[in-house]
C-alpha cells in the first residue's frame, strides 16, 4: 500500500508546473550559479528548517583541465545544524582517482532526530534539474543526469515542471529517506544536474512538497506499525 501512495506523491508532483515562459541561459552550472535557490530539510522530530543558498568563494585550482577546474566553484546552504553544498559541473564526472566531480553534499552537522528528507527548489535562483539523458528534450539543453546517489533513499520527486511539452526540466527537487534517517556526522553525497533558466516571476511549492514528505513519512510508518 505504502509503494502505491509514493507513486501517486510522485505524479502529484511531477504534474505541478511553473506555468512561464522560460529561455535556457547556460548549461555548465556549478553551486557558485546556484544563489537564491531555496532548500528546505525535514528532521526525524517533523520539524523543518528552510535556507537560501550563496556562492562561495571561488577557488583557482589551474590543472588546465576545464571539469578539474570547476572543482574551485561552489556554493550551498550552511546552518548549525545541517548543510547542503555543491561543487563542480553539476552534470557530474568521476576523476582520474575515483573521485565523484560536481557532486552535492548534505550533511547532518548536529540534528539530533536525523535528516529524513530535503527539497531544492530552485526557481528562486533561476535554477532548473535536467534529468533528459538523451538529446532530445528542451531546445538548447544539454544532455541532464538525473538524481543519483548510492545512500539508501525512499523516494525523489521532480516537481514544477518547466514546460508541458518537454519531460526532462523541473524547478524542484525533493528526496525522502525515513527509512533511513541522516544521522549527526553523515553525509549524502549524490549527483543531480542543473539549467540555469531565465525565469520571469517567482513561484513556491517548496511548503506543498514538505507536506507531501512528512506525509510519506507518516504513512510509512503507520503502515510499518499496522
């Protein structure tokens, strides 16, 4: 019963759309392009805490490779007691050594009930996921990456569809993971590809989808108990 009402939070949220006219700017982003976007975490005691992300500064690392050098350019959301950051090309790449490039990383710093869900959303920041991995998809978007991560998730939902005629765009982002709750000195690292949009007005459906989270959760576990 539990999958089914995922399922259907899912389709809830990949029918939401941003209802704009929407003009692709550039399509190699990094967290230092990222400011304004919100992020919101949900902790295990159903309490939640909403941040704006900023750039960092950035960092000239000169390799002379263009995907190593992305590396110095970040940006994230840093609390006391939780933080998502991300550097690099967020299409993602694996390095000469093994190590992940472009990757986002949230970390509980100090929550006590653990970290069950998060949700990016990111038209306030101009910011779209591009989860297309083919070529075909909005015209002058690149070839996107969808969520990946190797933690144990629950659920991630694309919501705030970019446009109706293509599939691959959608301003928000959200991930639950109860089941495995982040624990204080955790992190989840994963890969998620962005657009940088051109966006007209602004627009939130980051309370709609936090509801919709500790609803998941809460059915999770009255279906665990029953």
């Amino acid at each position: 019963m539990i999958k089914k009402i995922l399922v259907g939070l899912s389709l809830i949220g990949l029918s939401l759309n941003a209802q704009s006219a929407i003009i692709i700017d550039e399509s190699n982003i990094t967290g230092a392009d990222m400011a304004g976007m919100q992020v919101t975490a949900l902790f295990g005691d159903g309490t939640s805490e909403t941040g704006i992300w900023s750039a960092f500064p950035d960092v000239v690392l000169g390799t002379g490779n263009d995907v190593l050098d992305a590396e110095g350019f970040s940006g994230g959301v840093v609390t006391s007691s939780w933080s998502l950051t991300q550097q690099g090309f967020s299409s993602g790449n694996v390095s000469p050594t093994g190590d992940v490039l472009g990757a986002w990383t949230l970390s509980n710093l100090a929550a006590s009930s653990g970290i069950v869900a998060f949700i990016v959303e990111g038209f306030t920041g101009g910011i779209a996921f591009d989860i297309d991995s083919d070529s075909v998809g909005t015209p002058y978007s690149g070839v996107g990456v969808a969520f990946v991560t190797e933690y144990a998730t629950d659920l991630e939902i694309y919501a705030d569809q970019v446009s109706t005629e293509y599939s691959d765009l959608f301003f928000t982002l959200g991930v639950l993971f109860d089941s495995s709750p982040l624990g204080v000195g955790e992190d989840l690292l994963f890969v998620a590809d962005t657009e940088k949009m051109k966006v007209p007005e602004p627009a939130s459906i980051a309370m709609l989808l936090t509801g919709l989270l500790f609803g998941a959760a809460r059915l999770r576990k009255q279906s665990d108990n029953s």
